[in-house]
C-alpha cells in the first residue's frame, strides 16, 4: 500500500464540498490505489456540520480514507499538505459589486498563501476556487515566496467541462469525441471559450457549427453559465464544480490524454502575448505533475479580441489588489519560463519514478 497523501480542503462544509470530499475518498482525485488523509478546514461557526461530514465520510467506511482532521485554524490545517484546494470564500452579496467581493476576499488568500508557504509539503500543488478565482490564486501565490509560482492554478476546468457537454448535447457527439476545447483567461463573464482549434470526432468544430450561434449565441451562455444556475437552482453550481476540481487535479497529477488538453487557469509567461505574471487560463498538457502551455496555435483577430478583453479585466483585478501583492515575488512572477511548469509530489514510499521527473526544476 501507498504512503497517504495530504490533502486540504477550505470550505470543507460548504456545497462544493460536499459534493467533492466523498468523491476524493473514493480515489477519484489522486488515484484509486492512494490512500488519502483530509485536513478539512472551515470557519468556527461551521465547525459542528463539519462534524456531520466527517461522522458520514466514517460511515461510509473508503478503503482509501486514511484519516480525516478537522481545523478552524488554516495554519493548523495545511500542515504537510501535498494538494490544497482553496474553495472556501465569502460569496457575493445582494447588490456586491465584483470589485467589493475582491477586496473582502483578498486579505484571506494573502494569510492562506503565507501559511502555505509556512506549513505545507514543499512539492504542494495548489488549487484556487473560491472566487474571484484567478486574482486569489495570484494573491495567494504571491505570498509565498518560497514555492513556485508553477504550484499554484485556480479553477476554470468547470468552464471548460461547459464548453464540451453544451457542444456535444448541440452536436449530438459524444463529450468524449470532443477535443481540443481552449478557455482563456478570467473564471468571470470575459472569458473566452475558443473552440477555434476543436475537433468533433476528428473533424474541425467550426466546420459543423454554425459560426453566427458559435459567435453569438454560444460563448455567451458559456459566459454567463454560472448566473444562470444560480438564477435557476438558487445556489451557484456545485456538483459540476467538484467534478470540475476533480478533473482539474487527476489530470495535473495524472496528466492529460493522448491528443487533447485542458484549460487551467497559471501564472502566464507571456505565450500568446498576454501578461506576464497574471493567472490567465491556457490550454495545457499535463504529464506527471507538470504542466506546460500549448504553444503555437494559431489565433485569430477575432480570438484575439477576446483574450485581450479577459486579460485587461485581469489586470484591472490586480490593480484593486496591488497592495496585497508583495514585491519581493514580483520577479519570480514575470520570469517564470515554460521549462520552470514542474512541481512533482515525491512520495516517500519508495515507488521509483523516470529519472527525468526527479529531477525537475522547481522554483525554490
Ligand atoms: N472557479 C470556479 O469554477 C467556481 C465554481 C463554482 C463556485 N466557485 C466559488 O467557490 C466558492 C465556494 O462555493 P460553495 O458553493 O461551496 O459556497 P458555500 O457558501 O456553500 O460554502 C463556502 C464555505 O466556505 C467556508 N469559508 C468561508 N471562508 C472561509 C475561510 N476563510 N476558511 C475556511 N472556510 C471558509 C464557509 O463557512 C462555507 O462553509 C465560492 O467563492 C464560489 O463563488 C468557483
């Protein structure tokens, strides 16, 4: 049997997770022969239901659930941690404007990235969720100087997971049949799901859409999917968010599948000309824990129109924060090459790796 690993969870009484942690103990985020142990983490007034959770993740008795701890102390709760997923944030307010719900939340992520920095396993790969998504992972990545920025991704999975089931229900294929689906930028309605290089069963997307819905109609629903659950159901989604974070983390860990990619929101190292040192979401390949943008594609004006939008409201995002952002972590940020995308999980279990991803380069 496997060393287990850790993994922390914020937010752990929250919708999201409770949608995620019994799936993540069913070896669905990791792998089906790694034990796991979950460091739950929430507020104090949440601690009790966090209780229930963790009474009903014992009852139903996963081979591969180590152990579970819980903690109203982040500190306390990311000790070793080798993944942390950071979902747990105050949600948006009647009447809150984005730029409100960044400053309410921004302070938080900045004390999560110090404590990550502090306390967790220096390999931790670590996923932002609670939103605003790509800001707090900035926020949280540029308070700690000591791991990669490479380490850090927030979540646009769940955007891209849209873009494929809403073409494939529109097509008839199979989402499975579906690849090559790119989502750029912001997690927020300026996002830009290009389906510009997707193929449909082998065959171009765009080739058997038509381009004024692809245009009109279908980027903007996939942009404003999100407040459409939540006018429909009356809570943001949460089922599709897991399945999104699990995703997300498999395929980080696992790497991605022959001739596809997936969307994650990284550090940009100016591919594509956007930004250096923003967390902007590119189409990437996984392969053993590391990742890298998909270079070379080729992007239309109309494409490109779109990834400028997404990329000026991120930088208008980190404005509002620049005072959160340390300037010690500035350089790391800008000048991370493509080659630096590593960040590996050594287990201490004696299972021996290729060499060549021992030996990767992280940012240290
Ligand atoms: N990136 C994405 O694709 C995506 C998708 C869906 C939701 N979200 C975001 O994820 C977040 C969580 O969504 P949800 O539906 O689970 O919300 P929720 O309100 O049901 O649960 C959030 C939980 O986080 C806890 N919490 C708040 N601040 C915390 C902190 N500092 N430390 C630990 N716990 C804390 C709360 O007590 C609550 O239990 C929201 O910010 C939501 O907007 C992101």
């Amino acid at each position: 049997m496997k060393r287990p690993v850790r993994i922390a969870v914020t937010g752990a009484a929250g919708s999201i997770s409770h949608s995620l942690l019994f799936r993540i103990a069913a070896g669905e985020m990791v792998g089906r022969d790694q034990p796991v142990i979950l460091q739950l983490i929430e507020v104090p007034r949440a601690m009790e239901p966090l209780r229930g959770i963790a009474m009903e993740l014992e009852d139903c008795a996963f081979p591969l659930l180590h152990s579970i701890s819980m903690h109203d102390r982040f500190e306390d709760g990311v000790v070793g941690a080798h993944y942390v997923l950071l979902i747990g944030a105050r949600p948006r307010g009647p009447g809150m404007e984005r730029s409100e719900l960044i400053t309410a939340n921004a302070p938080v992520f900045a004390g999560q990235g110090r404590a990550i920095n502090e306390f967790a396993n220096r390999d931790v790969k670590v996923l932002v969720v609670g939103n605003p998504a790509n800001t707090n992972a900035l926020i949280a990545s540029r308070n700690a100087p000591d791991l990669s920025p490479a380490q850090f991704t927030a979540l646009t999975r769940l955007d891209h997971n849209r873009t494929r089931g809403i073409l494939a229900n529109h097509t008839g294929a199979n989402p499975r049949g579906i690849r090559r689906i790119s989502v750029w930028g912001n997690h927020s309605s300026t996002q830009f799901p290009d389906l510009g290089h997707a193929t449909i069963y082998g065959e171009p997307a765009l080739a058997q859409v038509d381009e004024h819905w692809y245009r009109e109609q279908f980027i903007r629903k996939i942009q404003r999917r999100g407040a459409a659950i939540i006018e429909a159901r009356g809570h943001s989604s949460a089922a599709s968010a897991a399945q999104a974070i699990l995703n997300h983390m498999y395929d980080w860990i696992n790497g991605t599948p022959e001739n596809d990619w997936v969307s994650m929101g990284i550090v940009s190292d100016g591919s594509y000309g956007i930004e250096k040192g923003i967390f902007y979401s590119f189409p990437v390949r996984c392969d053993y824990g590391r990742y890298q943008i998909v270079q070379g594609l080729e992007i239309s004006d109309f494409a490109r129109d779109r990834m400028r939008e997404t990329e000026r409201e991120l930088l208008e995002e980190m404005q509002t924060v620049a005072e959160l952002l340390p300037e010690d972590t500035e350089a790391s940020h800008r000048n991370l090459s493509v080659c630096l995308r590593s960040g590996i999980t050594l287990y201490d279990d004696g299972i021996s790796l290729p060499e060549q991803y021992l030996q990767t380069d992280r940012v240290l």
